[in-house]
C-alpha cells in the first residue's frame, strides 16, 4: 500500500508571522494522525521557523517551494539543496506549472534539479501536467509523457521510488476548476503504466503520484479514492489551517 502523501504548497504568501499563527490551529485540527504523510510547503523566508515548530511534530514533514541544481557559487537569488537541509527540509517541489510557464524552466532544467535533490537526499515532488489547449486537442498523453521521459531521465529505480510525481492539469490551478475525479484517475493511470515502461511494474507501483488543482475539503474524499491517485499538492486551501487538516483528515478516513 501507497502511504498517501498531503502536501501544502503555500507559493507566495504567508510571512513568518503568518506561519506561526497556522501552526497551532492547524496542530490541533491534525491531533496525532499518522496514516497520511502531511507535508508543509512555505516561502523560502518561513522555513526556518516553520522548521522550529515542526522540529518535535513526528506526523508534518517541510518541504521547500524550489531550489537550485548548483551546489553553490555566483547565482544571486538562488538556494542550494545544502541550505535546505540545513532548515530540516526533506521535500522540495521541482517543476511547478508556475516556474515552468512564468520562469521558463524545462525539462532539462527540472531533471538536473530532481538529480541535486536526490544527490542531497532530499525527496523532489516533481510536477507535470498540460495546458487546456493540449488537453483540448487531445495532446494529454504526449505532454505527460515527453515531462515524465525528460524531467525523471537518467533516475536508478531507487530514486524513482523516492520521488513523488504531482500531476496538475495547468487549466485547474488557481481557477477553481477541478478535473474530474475520472480524468484525474485515467491521467494518474497512464502515468503509472509509463513509469513501467520506462522502468518496471514493481518500481512503478511504489511510485506517489499526488493530484494538484483546486483540491478543496468539498472534492477531497472523491479524489483520494480513485486507485492512482496517492495524495494532493493543494495550493489556495492550503493556507487556511482547518481548511487545510479537513483534507487531510478526509484522506485519513480512507485509509482507515
């Protein structure tokens, strides 16, 4: 069994401030459950004190938002995987629809970053997902697996075990618009049957792949349940600290 896995990507917001007033409210809410993996993914600015909080918290890990494929050197604004985990970061998000479409970033680039992750033994939820042009014109296969071929190339079947895949339909991000929990499932599968492919059905099956796009409490439950689909990479909801343990705890009442 796939341990599901709950990340909270919180992009651009919640200063320091914000992110000691989440913790208590979002503590209580959680209480002790284990059965999910919940993962908290702050600004680069919060993480050390989200990583104070959480230094004693056993069932919330910390994830980091982005960072660099150096390990150091003249590369003004950016972060190495080194000072992440000197914060006690143990994810971090590569590939965001966002760095991909606003910052440029390809698959090449993700895939050099996916290798420093691992190299650091950092965990990398690696995202893929196409736009509603390419959905509409039937180009969702192709995209998901030109994405899985270039940002995993070169992975041993241990990385890949290590990694999760987050996939977000770009069109059901930010817009309130979700995929259907049939289209998120069909996507979820065919992204299984590739990484089969490209590398074994036993590695394939161990593989997390979370849902991200408008994951709200409301439509949690019906996405946890598809059988592909191990988790969520959840954005606006996840900056509300009981809106954010509804989703959670509504995946923990599945695994029960």
């Amino acid at each position: 069994m796939r341990k599901k896995i709950i990340a909270a990507n919180w992009k651009m917001n919640m200063t320091v401030g914000e992110t000691e007033g989440f913790f208590k409210p979002f503590l209580l809410e959680l209480g002790g459950e284990k059965q999910v993996e919940v993962v908290i993914v702050p600004p680069f600015t919060s993480l050390a004190k989200a990583g104070e909080i959480l230094r004693n918290v056993q069932n919330v890990k910390l994830g980091a938002q982005n960072m660099s494929a150096e390990k150091s050197g003249a590369f003004t604004g950016e972060i190495s995987a080194a000072m992440l985990r000197e914060l006690f970061v143990r994810y971090v998000v590569l590939g965001h629809s966002e760095r991909r479409t606003i910052f440029g970033e390809t698959d090449e680039i993700v895939n050099k970053k996916t290798h420093a992750a691992h190299a650091a033994t950092l965990r990398p939820i690696v995202c893929i997902g196409e736009t509603l042009a390419e959905r509409d014109g039937n180009q969702v296969e192709a995209v998901l697996e030109k994405q899985i071929r270039g940002s995993l190339a070169g992975l041993s079947a241990d990385q890949l075990e290590e990694t999760v895949i987050a996939y977000e339909p770009v069109w059901a991000i930010g817009t309130g618009r979700t995929a259907t929990p049939q289209q998120a499932q069909d996507a979820h599968a065919f992204i299984r049957r590739k990484l089969t492919e490209l590398w074994d059905a036993a590695t394939a099956d161990k593989v997390r792949i979370q849902y991200g796009g408008s994951v709200k409490p409301a439509n949690t439950a019906e996405l946890m349940s598809q059988p592909d689909i191990d988790g969520a990479l959840v954005g606006g909801a996840s900056l509300d600290p009981r809106g954010f343990a509804e989703i959670v705890l509504a995946t923990v009442k599945l695994a029960n």
